[in-house]
C-alpha cells in the first residue's frame, strides 16, 4: 500500500517532466513553423511575381499594349488608369498573394496606348532614351539610384501594406532585400527586357 503510493508520487512527478518537456518543445517549435510559414509564403509570392510578368508580357505580345491598372477591385482594368492592382482577370491569374492581399501595379502610361508592334517597340526604345522622367522608377536598392520600367507589381508582404519609399505615392518603389520595417516584394519589366521579348528590331 506504501508502495503504491510512492509509485503514484512518481508518476505524477514523471508527469509533470513529461509536461514541462512538452512545453519547452512546442516553445522552440511553434516560432519555427511560423518562419517555415513565412518563408513559404514569401517563395510562392515570388513565384507569382514571376507569373505577373510573364502574363504581362505575353498580354504585350498579343494586344501591342501592356493592360492599364484595376482601380476598383473587379480585377479588370479600367481604362486611363496607370497606378491600382493587377487586372487579374484580363490577364488570367489569381486574384492576391499568399497574405490574401492584391498585387499591387503601376505601368508606364505610354505604353498602354499603342495599337501595334511597331508603336509598343518605338515606346519602349524611347523610355530608355528619355530616361529619369519617366514614371514608374524602381530602385534596386535601399535608397540608391531609380530606373524607368515598362511596369512594376507589388507584393506588400506580410505586414499587407505598402512600406517607406513603395508607401510615398510618387511612383518610385523600391526592389530590395526585405528588413523590419519593408517586406514588400517588388519586381519589376525593364523597357529593354520587353523589348529583347517582342523580338523588337530597331
Ligand atoms: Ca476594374
Ligand atoms: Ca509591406
Ligand atoms: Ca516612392
């Protein structure tokens, strides 16, 4: 009967090591799968980032245009409008990010307008030539210099809003490795990229 006892202390004290074993367990494990998560989540946004743009240019290919921005959420474009999100449903993709946010687009006004091959490579080539006036810009680094491109998409990452230079409104974003305090994931289709993939000739 004594015995018994002492066998029913230990297990409860076994029980409570197994317990507090446990919880140091789920303790360095749950922080460990929200990374996981969160680099899952990152890699296939970049994975669909890359899909924009193969969208987007074979949009071009096909209309001699690139599609305006979706201004009011429906993911058609609405015409005139250069800044919005993507109009996935012309283009034929999903409608947000792996944080159920739209991608975020701006495209060069120009080159939304043409009706031809020869008038969407002639715009291209003159983007190159007129340079910094030409919006949108992307910069591929933290506060570095900013290029013209043919348009840029946007994932606004985790924290689901648009970060520091990407947040401004200017038309100048930022392509660059994630901190803190910006984990937008920028990509962007330069001019002469475009115009390589046309097989444009001068
Ligand atoms: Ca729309
Ligand atoms: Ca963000
Ligand atoms: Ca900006």
């Amino acid at each position: 009967m004594h015995g018994d006892h002492r066998e029913a202390g230990l297990t409860l004290i076994e029980l409570a090591i197994v317990l507090v074993v446990l919880g140091i367990i789920l303790g360095m494990t749950l922080p460990l799968l929200s990374e996981l998560t969160r680099h899952r989540h990152y890699r296939s946004a970049q994975k669909e980032l890359e899909e924009i743009k193969e969208a987007l240019i074979g949009y071009a290919a096909i209309h001699f245009r690139l599609p305006n921005a979706d201004a009011n959420g429906d993911g058609v474009q609405d015409t005139g409008q250069v800044t919005g999100t993507i109009p996935f449903v012309d283009l034929g993709l999903g409608a947000v990010d792996p944080w159920r946010n739209a991608y975020q687009y701006d495209v060069n006004q120009r080159l939304t307008n043409t009706n031809n091959l020869q008038a969407l490579c002639s715009a291209l080539a003159s983007i190159g030539a007129t340079g910094a006036t030409e919006l949108p810009q992307v910069a591929f680094s933290a506060g570095g210099p900013s290029s013209p491109q043919a348009a840029v998409v946007i994932s606004m990452g985790e924290n689901s809003r648009l970060d520091e230079e990407n947040a401004d409104k200017d038309r100048v974003y930022e392509a660059r490795t994630p901190t803190a305090t910006f984990d937008d994931i920028t990509v962007a289709i330069a001019p002469n990229a475009l115009y390589t993939r046309l097989s444009c000739s001068p």
